[in-house]
C-alpha cells in the first residue's frame, strides 16, 4: 500500500471521527436547549398563573363610628358594644353605590367583601382616635370572586347562572373601581396569615414557619451524624466484608422512595413512641432519615477526594490519627461537605409524600410557635392549595410554588458562596 493511498485513509478515518463529534455535539446542544425550553416553559406558567396572587384587591370604606366618654374619666373610648360590624360594611357599600338595599340586596353587597371584613372594621374601630361622628376609612379584602373578576380571570360574557358575581354585582363593582374604592394592592396576607378555607385570606405564614423547624431539626440530626458516619467509614473502619455490607445499605438507602421513610417514621415515632402527629419534631426526624444517605454519601466523597499525602506528611511529623482526620482532612473536605448538605437539605425542604403519611396534610390555621405544635410544610401547603375547588387557589398555588423555588434557589446558591468561601480560605 502506497503512502498515499494509506494518507487517504487516515484522512476518511479523521474526517469520520470529526462528523461523529460535530453529531455529538450537536446533541448534546439540542439536549441542553430541550431542557432550558422545558425550564422556561414551566417558569413561565408558574410566573403567568402566580403573580397576580402577589397583589389583592381591597375597599376602602368610609365607616361612621361613635365616641363614647371613658367610665374613668380619661380619653374617650370608641367602641361598639352590641353592634353588628357586618352591617357597618354594608351600610358603607350601600352609600357609595346610593342605594337603599332591600334584604336581598344586602346579601348580594355581602358578597362583594371577605368574610373578615366585619373584624377588620372592629378592629379599626377599636384604635381609632377621631372626633366624634367622623368617618373612619377602612381597607377591607374584597371577596376572591371580585378579585378573580378584577383581576381579568372571571368570564363576563357567561349566562349568569355560570358565573359567581350577578349581572347587577359586576355592576357595583365597575362603579367601585371607577370611583377608585376598589384598589388592588401587594398581598400582605399572603405572607403573615395562615390557611384559610376563604381564599383572599389564605397565607403561607404557617407553612413557611413549620418548614424551617422541620429543616432545624432535620439539620441538627442529619449533619453532625452524617458527617461522623462518613469520617468513620473512610478513616476508621476496617475493610471487611461488615463495611462492605454498610456501604451497600447506604447506597441503597438513598434510591428508596422517600414514602417509605414516611412509614417507617409513621410505625416508629408515632406509633411506638407516642409523638404528636403533625409535628415538626416529627417531620425533623422523617426528613433527617431521608437526608442522611445524601450527607454520608457526599461526605464521603469529598473526605475520599483529600490526597492522601496530606495523611502521610502529618504522620511523618507525629499528628495521631485523629489529628490527621480533625485538623487536615476534614477542613480539606468542608466544601464538599457543606455543600452535599445543603444540597440534602433542598431536598428535603421540597419532600411531600413522607410528610403526608406523618398526619402533616391536616388543615392549619394557626402558626406554629414550638416544635411540638400542629404544622403543615411548604410542599404540603401547595398540594392542599392544589385541590381547591376555587379558582382563587389556583394562582395561590402557583405563587406559593414560586416562593418555594425560590428558597431552593437561594439554598443552592448559599450552597455555591459557602464552599467558594471555604476553599479560599
């Protein structure tokens, strides 16, 4: 075979491995922008569905109220002792839309404000400081079936039997916010309140504060028994079929179906031990059971990627093996660390079906203020929100999901700044 004849070939041989490598990456573009697509869809439906639930449309109602003298003779005291707050509301709607309302009217002006309206205006009431016989201005919610039409997500053009809001109630509320009583502002209740079975009060409060003592406890089991499990398997343990065993269960531990766990936390903490049901204690102790496989694995890898000359060079100089393991491996191994734990812990922060065998699906109104005290999580909160009938859930589920990737966003990048912090120094 001439040179030229074998030059020819190498050069078809050449000229084939560069078509399959431009094909690969080729794909391997399409499979990164197929995925970015997927991404930006999804964000884009959640941003479309959730962001009108960061804002709330409310009243501001002119309401007249009484000052009575003090019985010790100090400041007048405004208070309404046998007055129904509820019709004040009414009475207030009824002057601004000038009419006289007959009883079934008035039940039709009740449905254009929040079950809550009345306490509000008792509320108000109750710190105001006026002259007497003077109108108070009170901001109430308007009802989730004036917000979802004012909001542009209630069809007019249905018969009236479909609709929520009458002919004449879509009426009053054109009325109210040409005259500029009905307002949308940014949504307070969704971040201070707890659930709700109304919409328009429904908050994600409580959920946010069961989460973080369900991650607190989970943090303070997983991390410290973790990190202490992977040290002892990578430095102490001897290499036997026992450590073989434990490795295995390890890996498999962390591919079983996070339900499980919520059974085994079901059958060991409530059942035999006797804790509360729907508990963040418990939930803490589910979620570090979910976690630690993530925490010994990642922890392992990061105490096996230390060079072992840095092992060596502090035996020669006389450091005993704990030395060696506390004051230059795992300083070395931090970053990977930390950063296999926080990563653990976003995981656990978005877990749904553990918490859902534990008794944390119940209904939650008030916020949790200790770790023995009924909660409900974040991912939970969204799956309740899921189910809702109304239509003013829906885009609370939406933002709630929203402030929920947020938080892993900001856990991820918390995860990124520590080991970067680390490793620097």
């Amino acid at each position: 075979m001439s040179k030229i004849e074998r030059r020819r070939r190498i050069e078809a041989r050449l000229g084939g491995r560069h078509r399959r490598e431009r094909w690969f990456r080729l794909l391997g573009i399409t499979a990164v922008g197929l995925a970015l697509s997927f991404l930006v869809l999804i964000l884009a439906n959640l941003v479309g569905e959730g962001a009108s639930a960061f804002t709330q449309s409310k009243l501001d109602l002119p309401i007249r109220y009484e000052v009575t003298a003090s019985p010790t003779g100090g400041a007048p005291d405004v208070r309404y002792p046998d007055v129904d707050y509820d019709a004040l509301v009414l009475d207030a709607l009824a002057g601004l839309l000038a009419v006289e309302p007959d009883r079934q009217m008035r039940r039709e002006l009740r449905q254009l404000v929040s079950i809550d309206a009345g306490f509000v205006v008792r509320d108000s009431l109750g710190s105001a400081e006026q002259a007497p016989g003077a109108r108070l201005t009170v901001t109430v919610p308007a009802s989730s079936n004036v917000d979802m039409l004012v909001k542009g997500q209630l069809d007019r053009s249905l018969p009236a039997v479909q609709r929520p809001l009458s002919d004449r109630q879509i009426a009053w509320v054109d009325t109210l916010r040409d005259s500029g009583v009905l307002v949308r502002r940014f949504n307070t209740a969704l971040f201070t309140n707890g659930d709700s079975r109304e919409p328009e009060l429904a908050g994600i409060r409580g959920a946010v504060v069961g989460s973080f003592y369900m991650l607190a406890v989970t943090l303070l089991l997983a991390f410290p028994i973790g990190v202490a499990t992977a040290v002892y398997l990578e430095e102490f343990a001897p290499r036997n079929r026992w450590a073989d065993v434990v490795e295995i269960s390890i890996n498999n531990l962390a591919a079983v179906p996070s339900i499980v766990f919520g059974l085994l936390g079901l059958a060991v903490f409530i059942d035999w031990l006797g804790f509360p049901r729907s508990a963040p204690l418990v939930g803490g102790f589910v979620l570090a059971l979910l976690t630690l496989p993530v925490v010994i694995i990642s922890s392992r890898a990061a105490i096996r990627g230390v060079p072992g000359s840095i092992r060596e060079a502090a035996l020669g100089v006389g450091a005993s093996r704990m030395q060696v393991v506390m004051d230059h491996v795992l300083p070395l191994a931090l970053p990977g660390v930390l950063t296999g734990t926080i990563i653990g812990m976003s995981r656990a922060l978005g877990e749904t079906a553990p918490l859902l065998m534990i008794g944390m699906v119940a209904f939650i109104v008030d916020v949790p203020t200790g770790l023995g005290d009924p909660a409900t999580a974040l991912p939970v909160q969204i799956y309740l929100w899921s189910d809702s009938p109304e239509r003013a859930f829906a885009e609370r589920t939406s933002a709630a999901i929203l402030v929920l990737l947020g938080f892993l966003l900001l856990m991820n990048l918390l995860a990124v700044l520590i080991r970067r912090r680390v490793e620097n120094k």
